[in-house]
C-alpha cells in the first residue's frame, strides 16, 4: 500500500478487515515495524477519535509520532495553484504555500496523516479534494486520509470490523446480512464524507453478494451517484428498517442542493420502536451524536447499540493501515 486514501488503494479488503482483528488481539505484536519511524498528523480540523486512535495505532508500532493543528500550531496554508499563466497571490490570510510546507513535512516524517473538512460552499473545489491531491504531489511520503472533504476511510474500515465482528448470518447457505444506511435529522449542514465512504465500502460487499445494502433518506439528500453507486435507495425508512441486521445512522446535508439543510423532520430520529422493525438489528454511529436530536437514548443505551466498540475498532482500522504501508514502502 502506498497510500491510504480511498478503498481503491487496498488490493485485499477482506485481508485488511483481518489484520484489523489480529492487532486488535495482539496490538504489540509488530512493534517493530515502526522503530526509528515518525508519523506526522496534520489536522486542519477538530478531532477526538481520529486524533487518539491513530496516535495510539502508530504507537502500538513503535512509531514516533507528531500532531500539529494547521493554522493555529503552524501558518495557515495555501493550497491553490496558478491556472493557465496566472500566479496565486498570497496577499491573504495564508502565510505559506503547501508546495513549500508539505515537501517540508515529508523530511520531518515517514507518513502524513491529514484530516481536512469540505467547507460546504463550492462543490467542485471540495470534490475535487485538493488538500490531499497537494500532500500527494509535493509531500514525497505516504498520505493517509484521516478525513477529507468527500470521504473517511479509516472509519469506513472501522465499521467493516465491526460488522465483521458482529455479524452472525453464516455465510454458507443463509440469506446475507442486511446493512442499512439511514439519513438522521440534524440542525445544521454536515458533509457527505462518512456517508459517502461507508457507501464506496459496503457496494463491493454488495456487489459480491456478501450483504444486502439499502440507503435510506429524505427526498433530496440523495449522494453522489459515484458513492451511492447499486445501493438501493429507500425514502421510506421504516421499510428499509424491515428485517435489518445493522442500522447505520448520520446525517448528511444535500447533495444536489449543496451544503444545505432540506429538512430537519424529527421522525427520522432512530427509536426503539423503528429498531424493532429489525431483525434484533445492531445500531452503529461513527460519533459524535447529539441524544434525542439524532438517536434517541434508549437506542444509544441498549444491548443493540455497537457505538463503543465501533469507536473503539478505530484503533485497529488504523493500525492495520499503518502496519500496511510499513511493510510495503520501509520493509
């Protein structure tokens, strides 16, 4: 693996979810493998368990590692580049020009992790994932998604683990497990990046047979055809609850209207009662959730809920990247 920054930079996915789970029961065992190496975390966004999890993955390595908030820790970086003869000025608010920072950054550090939000005003400046593109090109060093404008990989691999973990449909003979992804109602605009990768994730999945897929939203919160890809598509969630064997809640804000709020209609909250239009199926969120906004407490509180453990799986999504870009480029 040279890079980690969408599922098509993994030749095994099934290989991957099972290094996941065999760090996770033995999360010293390759120690090693990050003696004398550094890993950089970028963050020009706030974090909790991305910023712990992978701190703790690359130690459980033997790595060193560094985090640094961009813009507050460092200058405020430009990410543009001149077009067609015309030169960027930097007569602004940013002090250094990232083909300058990240070529830096790369001889200070092995691997970069970079976690960088999509602003929600322009779509085709934040599905064109410029800061990533830019760490890939001047950095010379493996880049790592931490969470980027249109995707987070290393939680869509933590949810993979976790239904992995969770799930009881025996895979011979039986009728595949059910995975929903539900819309949740939220007061403000939230991007697509998690929706978009648990999608760009489970649709191999699908594809092989391996699980039922159903999304299920609001008219007018449909995702990027690319991400969304043969998923069905419900807007009644009630039915795409019937016989579910994991419920994945998030909110999501328009697409096609971008960046903006349609709807907060609170009967899309998860309750105990829709949880029971499944087949004792588990709840998963990647956190934070706001109670009784989004999910309500006796969900978030149940035996069905998988929120803690899938939270915690972070570490070993992470450590089962890290593990694999260090044998592959330093090995």
């Amino acid at each position: 693996m040279q890079h980690f920054i969408s599922p098509a930079d993994v030749t095994d996915v099934h290989a991957l979810i099972q290094q996941g789970l065999a760090a996770k029961a033995n999360p010293f065992a390759d120690n090693h493998l990050g003696k004398n190496k550094t890993i950089g975390l970028l963050f020009f966004n706030s974090s909790l368990r991305t910023r712990l999890s992978t701190q703790k993955a690359a130690q459980n390595l033997g790595m060193n590692v560094m985090v640094m908030n961009v813009g507050q820790d460092s200058w405020g970086l430009e990410m543009e580049e001149a077009i067609e003869g015309h030169p960027v000025i930097m007569n602004g608010d940013k002090a250094e020009h990232v083909k300058e920072a990240a070529a830096v950054m790369g001889r200070y550090c092995d691997i970069i992790g970079i976690r960088a939000f999509a602003e929600l005003k322009d779509r085709d400046k934040d599905y064109r994932e410029l800061v990533m593109a830019q760490f890939q090109r001047y950095a010379g060093r493996p880049i790592i998604n931490l969470e980027s404008a249109t995707r987070h990989p290393l939680q869509s691999l933590a949810d993979c683990i976790t239904i992995t973990e969770a799930n009881q449909v025996a895979k011979s003979g039986a009728t595949p497990a059910k995975v929903v992804l539900t819309w949740l109602p939220h007061f403000k605009a939230l991007p697509q990046a998690v929706a978009n990768s648990f999608c760009e994730w489970m649709n191999p999945l699908a594809n092989a047979g391996e699980i039922e897929f159903v999304v299920t939203h609001p008219p007018g919160y449909e995702l990027a055809p690319q991400y969304v890809g043969n998923a069905r598509v419900e807007y009644d969630q009630n039915k795409a609850f019937e016989g579910a064997d994991f419920v994945y809640g998030k909110n999501w804000s328009s697409y096609a209207h971008y960046g903006q709020v349609l709807t907060q209609d609170p009967s899309w909250m998860v309750t105990m009662d829709k949880m029971r239009l499944t087949n004792d199926g588990k709840f998963m969120h990647c956190l934070p959730v706001r109670r009784n906004v989004k999910v309500a407490d006796e969900v978030l509180d149940s035996p069905q809920s998988l929120v803690i453990e899938q939270a915690a799986n972070r570490e070993w999504s992470a450590q089962a990247v890290l593990r694999e870009i260090l044998v592959t480029r330093f090995s």
